[in-house]
C-alpha cells in the first residue's frame, strides 16, 4: 500500500517509492538527506502538535515539516496486510 510519509504512524516503517512535486530545492534537500527511491524508513515519533515528524533512514535520525513529509511516497506494509494465523 502507497502513502504519503506524514500519514504514517510511529512505529510504522516502509521503503520510499518516490519524491513528488512542490519546490526543487526542497525536494533536492529531501533526498540528499538521504530520503531517496527504495530507501528504507521508520517513523520514530510525532512533536506534539505532530509537526516536525521524526524518522530514521540511514541509520540515523531525521526530523521533517509535515510539509515536506508529504511530498515522499512510501510503499508501507501495514499490520492488515498481513496474512492472519489461524482460521
């Protein structure tokens, strides 16, 4: 399932399918971070007010604005995707 990476949940990890629209030298900025197509990320916790969101890609911690969150697709496996044990 596709979503945007400030949808997430804590907890919630999946690998970035792509970075989409908005300004070119955010998106430039965003991927240098290490935020690129078939990275690994996990959304580590949300501010209160849930913006900057935290994540770690790399290895290492990574706040973003909301803003710029959602501008990166993930491809994220959520619990109801997975198959069910038993009948």
């Amino acid at each position: 399932m596709k979503v945007r990476l400030s949808e997430m949940k804590p907890g919630e990890e999946g690998v970035i399918a792509g970075v989409l629209g908005g300004d070119p030298l955010t998106i430039r900025r965003i991927m240098e971070m290490g935020m690129v197509k078939g990275e690994k990320v996990k959304v580590i916790r949300n501010a209160p007010l849930k913006d900057p969101i935290e994540f770690e890609v790399k290895g290492y911690n990574l706040s973003l604005k909301r803003d710029e969150a959602e501008t990166i697709i993930v491809e994220v496996k959520r619990r109801s995707d997975s198959p069910r044990n038993g009948p």
